[in-house]
C-alpha cells in the first residue's frame, strides 16, 4: 500500500492538528492494523510477541497493539483512521510533539549540507556546536562531553569514565532503577530481575543496590545501604535517577540527593546522575539534580535530545573527563597503547551531523519556548485535576510526580492497571504502565495543550471508576 492511500490522520474541521481530542472510527486495533500486524509476525523478533501474551495473561484482554502511521503535536494516528491523544510521548523523548517545524526545518536544511560524519576523526560543524551547548548546560566551567546514540549509550560513557577515574570497579545503583537494557547499563538495573537474569553471565559483578528513598521514611535506610556499600573501597560510582521514573515515577526527598553527593565525596566515588528521563525539561527542570541542589560529576541525558533522531550525551567535569587521558589503575605503557593509540569509545554515527543539528534546535525550542517552566506549571495543574478528579470510587492510591512526568499508582496491582491502558487506548488515550506494573505513567509532549490534559482527566476518573479489581 503507497503512503497516499492511507487514511487521512486529521479530520481538518475538528480543530487545529496536533492539538485535538480523540477520533474513534473503528474499534482498536482495526482491520487494516490487523493485516499489517500479521505481516509482522512472521518476521519480528519473537519477544515482542511473548511480551503481548505475557500481558494478556496478566490482564485478561486482547493486548494487541495498533500500527501507527501519522503523528502532528500531541495526536497519533493508526491504520484505521483512528486518533489518539499521545501521553506517551516517545516513552518521554518527544518533548516537542510530533513533527516539531523548527525539527523539520533543520533536518531538511542540514540533509543538503552534511548528513554523514567522522565524527572522532573529522568532526563536523555541527558536532562541536552541539558539544559547546552541552557543556553549557553543566554548571561549572570546563565541563566537557561525549556523544552517543541512546541513553544507554551515555550510561556506557559514564561507567566507563568512572573506572578510568577512579580505578574502581564497583558501582552503586538502586532498587526499581532503569537505565537501559545494553549490556553494560543492565547490570545497573534494579527493575524486574528478568532483565538481568538471562544475561547474568555477560554483566558486571561488581554492582551493589540499594533501596532508593521514595519517601522521606526511607532516607536513613537508604543512605545508610550506599554508606555500606563504599566502606569496601571498591566502589568508583554511584548511578541514580533524580526521579525514579520507570521504577514508578518517585520523587525522593530533597535530602536524597545531597545525601549521596556528601556520601560520594567522602569516599572518592563519582555521583553519576541519569537524567535520559528527567532532563531537557520534562521533570520541570534542564537538569532536575542541579535544580534540586546538587552538580553531579556526570550527566547523562538522551531520549528527546535528538528531537526524534538518535542522541544522547555524556557531560561532566572536565577534570573527570580527563581520565580518558590519564586514567588511574592503568599501568602508563596499557595507557599509552590503548587509550593514546587507539579510538576505544566510538561508533560509526557517534557526532552524526544530521543529529547533532537537530540536538541545537531542540535545545533552542526548551530554552526558547521555556518549555521546562511550562512543563513545571502543567505539570501542577494536572496533579491537581487529577487529585480533585479521583475520588475513591477511582480506586487510585497515589498521584505523584514532577513536570510532565506524572505516575498514577492504582490499587488492583498490573493486572487492572493494564486494564485501564487498555480501556483508554479504546477510547483514544495512549499511555504505560512503570513500577512492578500497577502504575500508569504519563509523560506528554511538553506543548501538549491543557484542554487535551482537562480531557484525559475526565476520562481517566471516569474509566478508573467503573474498572473492577
């Protein structure tokens, strides 16, 4: 089937597109979702599908997903002609919508300039303009920066990093945390078991986890894992979420991330602050660990950096960074031969050009639009909608959050959760579920307008109301 025989995404008369409420014209997933779904069956890796049954067997419903064609702003369309309001927002990298015109124009302009690069050995313009803005971003002079493709991509650089500064091989990192699924950045996660458990032979050993502080009653228990923890002398970093967001979208007590900071200071660790969620905005703040008071030694940011495109970065203190010059615990002759004589942490689209340019027009749209202050007051409101909307007849247990980064925890555990994902995609909704599947995240566009976050309100309460435990 060509493009344009595709249903229309937008019905033009029912508002601005990008901007409108759901369009349900066949029930999902429709019929032309469905032929396309059983074309890819036969080809797609098979976990996608165990991941459907899995689902289904916990809910008790068809799990089916649509097949998305079309997107504009905070609308996605599928196959059938159907619209929906995306809550989910990329997992929380479309921090400016869908089809973003400053993103479009940039990729247009630069794809007749320079797509490709070499990127560690003839960098491109729009490499160093970009690591020039990243660096900004850090709150001390000198930061510096290394680029990648995903979040775990940075959580690579920054592990790394780590051991060539410090000389140590341990990590800290914490309970309910996720910082990718790579094969370094697994050993990291706190998540579900199953991530790590098929691929225990091929991961660090040398990871510590600690319960992370959700609440002000398990700040000592938690501080006191980590403090644990150091006393071996072996530990080189302490990796935490500002907020813990697929773990179930936690804000910590302010005190949490000082706690670590005086903790990593103390012992010679490095405090290694994953922001590939809260960053760039979305939890109302550039950096949501600076915003709270604390500079970690290195930032990882990715997800929207790219604007839809392939990005991610690693920024710290420059004399961290450093060690990639002149690493400890490596004897000066291994320095010489590896770390001088060859390129030990690249890819071929590592700096790609086209990338890097959309990654300065997504940092001018936050900064310009001050998306992370709009983000911030959106964010309020719709806490507040939903708390005066969610009576006990909801059945919602709790509501938190920070910015555009919103968890509703449900009482019925995953399996009514992933009810309720389900009764609003019918409807016309998109969202997840994070934590150990009993809580619905919402992570917008940060332009989603408010009448759609009103509309989604009302929606939800009325759903949550009449699905059963």
């Amino acid at each position: 089937m060509a493009l344009s025989e595709l249903p229309p995404p937008i019905d033009e008369e029912s508002g601005e597109p990008g901007a409108e409420l759901p369009l349900i014209r066949a029930l999902p997933p429709g019929s032309m979702s469905k032929a396309w779904l059983a074309r890819l069956a036969g080809v797609d890796a098979p976990w996608t599908e165990a991941r459907r049954e899995r689902r289904a067997a916990i809910s008790g419903l068809d799990e089916s997903p649509i097949v998305l064609v079309s997107a504009k702003g905070s609308n996605l369309a599928d196959l059938d002609g159907n619209r929906y309001v995306d809550l989910i927002a990329c997992f929380g990298a479309a921090l400016l919508g869908h089809g973003s015109t400053r993103v479009a124009r940039t990729i247009e302009m630069q794809s007749e300039r320079l797509i490709f690069g070499l990127g560690d050995v003839y960098p491109s313009d729009s490499k160093i303009a970009l690591t020039e803005r990243l660096a900004r971003l850090f709150p001390e002079p000198g930061a510096r920066a290394m680029l990648g493709l995903s979040g775990a991509d940075a959580m690579d650089a920054a592990m790394k990093t780590a051991l060539l500064a410090t000389g140590r091989p341990g990590i800290v990192a914490f309970e309910g945390g996720y910082h990718g699924l790579a094969t370094g950045p697994l050993a990291l996660n706190g998540l579900r078991p199953e991530y790590r458990t098929p691929f225990a032979a091929h991961i660090s050993k040398h990871v510590r986890f600690a319960p992370y502080a959700k609440r002000a009653a398990d700040l000592d228990a938690s501080l006191s894992a980590v403090n644990d923890a150091v006393k071996s002398g072996e530990i080189g970093a302490i990796v935490v979420e500002p907020i813990l967001g697929r773990g179930g979208v936690h804000v910590p007590p302010r005190e949490f991330l000082s706690g670590l900071r005086e903790i990593a200071d103390r012992s010679g660790a490095l405090l290694i602050a994953d922001e590939i969620w809260t960053g760039l905005g979305r939890s109302g703040a550039i950096l949501r660990s600076v915003e709270d008071g604390v500079v970690p030694d290195l930032v990882c940011l990715g997800k929207g950096l790219g604007g839809g495109l392939p990005m991610s970065a690693c920024i710290g203190r420059g004399s961290v960074l450093e060690a990639w010059r002149n690493p400890k615990g490596v004897s000066p002759e291994l320095a010489e031969g590896g770390l001088h004589g060859e390129a030990i942490h690249t890819a071929t689209h590592f700096g790609n050009p086209l990338a890097c340019a959309c990654a300065i027009a997504v940092l001018d749209s936050v900064f310009g639009q001050k998306l992370a202050v709009r983000a911030q007051e959106e964010g309020d409101n719709l806490l507040k909608m939903l708390r005066e909307a969610c009576g006990p007849e909801t059945k919602v247990k709790d509501i938190r959050g920070k910015g555009l980064m919103i968890g509703i925890e449900v009482e019925g555990g995953s399996p009514r959760a992933l009810g309720l994902v389900r009764d609003l995609l019918m409807t016309g909704w998109l969202v997840l579920t994070g934590g150990a599947g009993d809580v619905i995240t919402v992570t917008p566009p940060l332009t989603i307008p408010r009448k759609l976050l009103e509309g989604f309100v009302e929606r939800f309460a009325q759903l949550a109301s009449v699905r059963e435990l």
